[in-house]
C-alpha cells in the first residue's frame, strides 16, 4: 500500500515493522539464514522463508531445531565466509548466550535482530528489554530502534560496523510495539546498500578455506586469552568513532535527516532543566509529551555497546536533572542503563540522577506517566530506584 | 607441515600433546587418510580440539574450526549452507565429536544436521567416557564400566546403565551410511570413511578409540583393545547401507573370545565379579545374534 500524502512520505510505505526488516535484509543480501521461530520474532523469519519460497531471495535458508543450533548454524556459515543473518528473541537470545559468546571471541561479523521481550518466569511474551540487557557482556554491538525507519537503518548501519571491525552486532527492537505495528517506512533499495554496504570482504586466512587452511577456535592459554579480551575491548572503543562515522556516511547515501550521530540522539528544550534517557520505542511517547514543555530534554541512546560514555556527558552538559527510564533491572543493583549512565557522568557536578524501571512484560508507558516521572524531578528525588505503574 | 612435491599440507601433522598411544588419535589418522585436501573440520570440544590446537600452534593441514562442546553439527551444517550458496558442491563437511559432544550433551543437535540431509560426515570418537575432562560416564559408558562419577565401591558395580544405541538413532534418522569400527583397524576406518563420502546425504561413523589413563591399559595397547573388542563381540564392525546391515565382523566364520580377556586388560573392569562378567558375555551373546549375516 502506498502512503496518501507523496510529498510527505516520498518512497514510503505502510508496512508491519517486521516486513520493513525482512525487506531490508532481503536486500542487504546475506547468503544464509538460520532462525528458529518465537513471538514476537516470528514474522521476520516467516517474511524472509516466504521470499525465499517465491524466489525473491538468494539466501540459504536453514531450518534450526533451536535457537542454540539457529546461532551455531549462522556461525558456521559467517566462518566458511557467508554473510549471515539470524533473529531471536527472548528465551531464544538466553538460549544462545553460549554460542553468543562464543561468535563474539572468534571475532565473526554476524548481524541478528532481537524482537525485546520479557524473560521468563512467570511466562510473558510482551516486550521490555531484559533480554537484550542480559547478554549485554557478549561482546556484540547493540542498537536500539525507536521506530520502523530506525530499525532499518540500524540494519545497514550493524552489518557495515561488524563486518569492518569485525564483531558481532544485534539490533534491537521492541517486540510487537515495532515488530507487529505498521507505520510509513522507506526500504532501501539494492543498488544504494551496494554503495554503502559493498559484498562481505574476505581476507585470506581468517575465513575456512581449502585453498589456505586455517584452524578457528583453537585452544589459548592464559596469556593468549587475555590478549583477545584486551583486542575485543579496544575495538569495541575504537568502534565508537566507526558508528559514529558511519552513521554520518547512511545520513548522506539514505539522504535523511535527524539530530542522532547514530551513538546517541538529543531532542527538545536547548537548555533543559531535566534531561530523560531512555531507549528503543519509548523514545516516541516521551517527544509526543515533551511537545508540552520547554525545559526537558530526551536523550535517546541509540548504541548500547560500545556504551556512548562521553557521548552522554557531552550531550548532558551542565544538566544537573536526569531521569533513566527503562525497561530491565538487575534485581539487587537497578537499572542497566541507569547504572552505566552513573558511571559514565561520575564526578560531574552535583549530579541528581534517578532510576525509573518502566514498561516490563509489556506494561503500558503512557504520556501520563511521563509527565509525572518529569513533575517528581522538578521537586526532591530520593535516589532510590522507582517501578512506575 | 607440508609435503614439497605436492605443496599439500600434512593432514594432522605429528607434534599433538595427545597422550603416548592414544587410541583416538590413531583413528583420527586413519580417517585422515579417506580424505581430500578439499575438505572443512568441524570439530567439538574434547581431547581431539585439546591436543591439537594449543595457540599458537595447530597440528590441522585442513581448514578446520571448534566453537563449542555441543554444537559441532550445526557449524557444519552452516559451511555446509555457505558451500551451497556459492556453488561449491567438491568440498566435503566433516564432524568429529567424541562420545560425549554425540551421545548426550550435543544429541538434539546431530538430529537437528541429520534430518536436515546435508552432505556431512559425522565422526565420533567413542571413547565410552568423557575423556578430556577426566573419565566422567556418559550415556555411552558401558554396563559395569568404573568411571569418576560411576566409581565402584562397596555398593556399586561402576556403571549400572546400559551403552545407548547411537547407531540405532543414526538409522532412524534414515541414513544411507552408518558404519562402526575400531582402533586397531585402520583400514576399515579409511574404506568406511571413503565410502561414507561417496554416499550422497548424512552419514555416521562410530569408532571405538581405547582411552589410555581413561581404560587404565598401557601405552601400547590401545589397538589390542579395539581389537579385542571386535573379536569379543562387544563392539563389533559394523556397515550399514540405505538401512541395511551390509557387512559385520560377525559372520558365519566368526569365533568370539571370552569376554574376560577384554575386561580383565583394563583397570575400568577390574572390579568385576563373575555375574556382572557373565552379564557382559550375554550382551555380546546378543550383538553376535543381531548382527550375524
């Protein structure tokens, strides 16, 4: 269906947020995909297996009996040389962890969209990023969607960051909220990714060839591995500057505008009195209620790992107010993205910084709630991490 | 290692820190030999990945990747995917596992490759324990084996769990190729091994691989026990094709050994008392039934 207004959205599209995806996958081009189905991921597979059933796809498509096999599977391929493509979910992703780990450490450029949900027990399939947040230690870059046309450009953006530096990359997006709405988005077409997302390219002896033999996943005593870790670290800080670089490079090839520097995005008040962080679609309701006031500002992080540490104190500046909304919690500690953000702004001025757990299995953030969490921050906080129902 | 007239690379070069007469590693040279130089290894996490590739040497002539303990046949599965997408229909896709990766901990995953029907050979070592991590039972320990976690004592035999038929799960999954053999037979592994890459589809190959310090017997004798096993009954040659049983040690000339003089070689047995030894003697009782043809 083409969207009424043209001039407004030129190349646009209403499509389901797991259309948009698989469409832009399809045309990124990998050339095997493995998945193994759970909600709210499904469509995104179940796109791409029926592209592949209509001969609109080029991509092997292997059926995995878990998603511990899906992720082993994708492995296999990205070290034979494929570009790769999977998606999980949920307990899929912790199903994974192992091999998660695993693809990171040999240092393998797959790229795997995560549809957030909530972790069992008790069961729920409604989205929060709890998943997403426990292989936050994998070594795998993660981006975070606030909406359609993000989640497809954080698709091109994953795969030109892990396939330059090397490291695994998962794209956030939050289950049904992106995953199952429609909204109008542009899909790129095949001859523009050419351009800023040439085929994967392979150096001799880092991939399985017969012609040049190689032995991946050897055994490294305790020197060795050190040394890989250390590697890992200083790429992923070097990838910083890579997103940000890169993101840059999308703006001008996509031809699209926005305040992000595909690290983190400001928006609203210039000076602000109280600044909200926050991540994924939640972003969308915080500037539809920030259209109300003109001294809070949204700072919405786009890229978890590498952790944007200087991006934030830079955009905090001398912003004294700040208010962590988020969809995970370490329960006996707080907030993920709460307690790296306090990290990362240490020893700045007389910081006032407050947790809110929100939006967990599924739970509704309204215009409301916000308006209250920036109503509770213009007065005396407690520091003490809040659960906003 | 590579040989100067054909610029080839040895397949398992010499140099490994697998323990002196390690049966294993006797069979893993003769698989070597049914092989081509276009041929990717995807291999678990064992004594095999252990002894192999300690970084930053390897002894692999052969592309060759380890990625986790249970997931060697997915990884495969996956270069399998990659060699089909670019056309590559010459190079053959190799698994080997040891019993534990295969038997237990790695199960639902061979299914998984097998009932996909790719072109893939899975090896597995069997070394009825798990090895590398110190003679732990796993669901191929056999019946009144002493292991670490099923010691005998007082009030134990050692292992009171019957070996599982992996073979029997190979067959089910409707493979054209399922072969057994041991060390100390290392032609039958490279025939077995050269047949089972002609054969289109999956294939397995079992092979018995004596454990030195696992089985407690000397350095020298782990090609006897792979043939003692044979000759007892216990762990016979086997070759099945498109299902059926096509050759077996066991046949109308074949004359068993007692079952004694393989238990009592090894320190495992030792503690056997004469029913658990006659109960050992049924079981070969029953191969020989099964198997003869």
């Amino acid at each position: 269906m083409k969207a009424k207004n043209k001039n407004q959205h030129q190349g646009q599209e209403i499509l389901e947020g797991s259309r948009a995806i698989a469409l832009t996958v399809n045309n990124i081009g990998p050339e095997v995909v493995s998945a193994y189905p759970i909600t709210p991921q499904t469509h995104i597979v179940e796109d791409l297996a029926k592209f592949k059933a209509n001969g609109q796809a080029n991509f092997e498509y292997v059926r995995a009996e878990s998603e511990f096999a899906a992720a082993s599977i994708v492995l296999g391929a990205s070290a034979a040389g494929a570009r790769v493509y999977s998606a999980t979910s949920s307990q899929g992703l912790l199903l994974m962890a192992e091999v998660l780990y695993n693809i990171s450490g040999m240092r393998l450029p797959i790229v795997m969209t995560c549809a957030n949900r909530a972790i069992s027990s008790p069961i729920n399939i409604w989205n929060d990023h709890s998943d997403a947040m426990a292989v936050a230690g994998s070594g795998w870059l993660q981006f975070f969607a606030e909406n359609h046309q993000e989640a497809v450009y954080q698709h091109l953006l994953a795969y030109k960051v892990a396939e330059k530096m090397n490291l695994p990359a998962l794209v956030n997006v939050d289950g049904f909220i992106l995953t199952h709405s429609y909204e109008p988005v542009a899909i790129p077409n095949k001859s523009l990714i050419k351009k800023y997302l040439p085929a994967r390219k392979l150096e001799a002896g880092t991939f399985l060839d017969t012609n040049n033999p190689v032995t991946m996943g050897g055994f490294f005593s305790p020197n060795d591995y050190l040394d890989t870790r250390k590697d890992i670290c200083q790429d992923f800080d070097t990838s910083l500057a890579i997103i940000k670089k890169e993101y840059l490079n999308l703006k001008k090839i996509f031809k699209f505008k926005n305040n992000g520097n595909g690290l983190v995005e400001y928006s609203g008040a210039k000076k602000p009195k109280i600044i909200l962080i926050c991540m994924g679609s939640l972003a969308g309701t915080i500037k539809e209620t920030l259209k109300k006031y003109a001294d809070v500002g949204l700072l919405k992080i786009t890229t978890f790992r590498p952790f944007p540490a200087e991006e934030i104190k830079k955009a905090i500046d001398h912003c004294v107010n700040i208010a962590v909304i988020e969809k995970a919690i370490n329960p006996g500690s707080g907030g993920p993205l709460y307690l790296e953000t306090k990290a990362a702004i240490f020893g700045h001025e007389k910081i006032n910084i407050q947790n809110y757990i929100a939006g967990l299995g599924g739970h509704d953030i309204s215009e409301k709630m916000i308006a209250k969490i920036i109503k509770e921050m213009r007065g005396r906080t407690t520091n003490k991490i809040k659960f906003v129902n | 290692m590579q040989n100067k007239k054909t610029q080839e690379y040895k397949k398992l070069a010499p140099g490994h820190n697998a323990c002196s007469g390690c049966g294993q590693l006797s069979a893993v040279h003769a698989v070597m030999r049914g092989l081509t130089k276009d041929t990717i290894i995807a291999n678990a996490t064992g004594c095999l990945e252990v002894t192999t590739t300690a970084y930053p040497q390897t002894s692999w002539g052969l592309p060759w990747i380890h990625s986790l303990f249970e997931n060697a046949s997915s990884v495969a599965s996956g270069i399998q995917a990659a060699l089909k997408n670019r056309g590559d229909n010459n190079t053959k896709v190799l698994v080997q596992a040891g019993d534990g990766g295969t038997f237990d901990i790695g199960l639902g995953l061979v299914s998984g490759m097998w009932e996909r029907g790719e072109n893939i050979l899975y090896i597995c070592y069997d070394t009825e324990s798990y090895s590398n991590t110190g003679i732990q039972a796993s669901g191929s320990t056999p019946y009144g084996a002493s292991t670490t976690t099923t010691p005998s004592g007082a009030q134990s035999i050692g292992s009171n769990q019957v070996k599982k038929d992996m073979l029997a799960i190979a067959l089910a999954h409707g493979l054209k190729y399922v072969a057994q053999s041991a060390a100390g037979f290392p032609d039958d592994i490279t025939n077995k091994v050269k047949k089972a890459l002609a054969t289109p589809g999956p294939s397995y190959i079992q092979i018995l691989s004596p454990c030195v310090p696992g089985w407690g017997i000397g350095y020298d004798e782990a090609a006897m026990m792979g043939k003692l096993a044979v000759k007892t009954g216990l762990y016979p040659l086997l070759e099945y094709t498109d299902g059926k049983l096509s050759a077996s040690s066991i046949n109308a000339n074949f004359k068993a050994e007692p079952v004694n003089s393989y238990l009592k070689a090894q320190s495992r047995f030792k503690h056997l008392g004469e029913a658990e030894i006659n109960h050992i003697q049924m079981l070969a009782a029953d191969n020989i039934k099964k198997y003869q043809i």
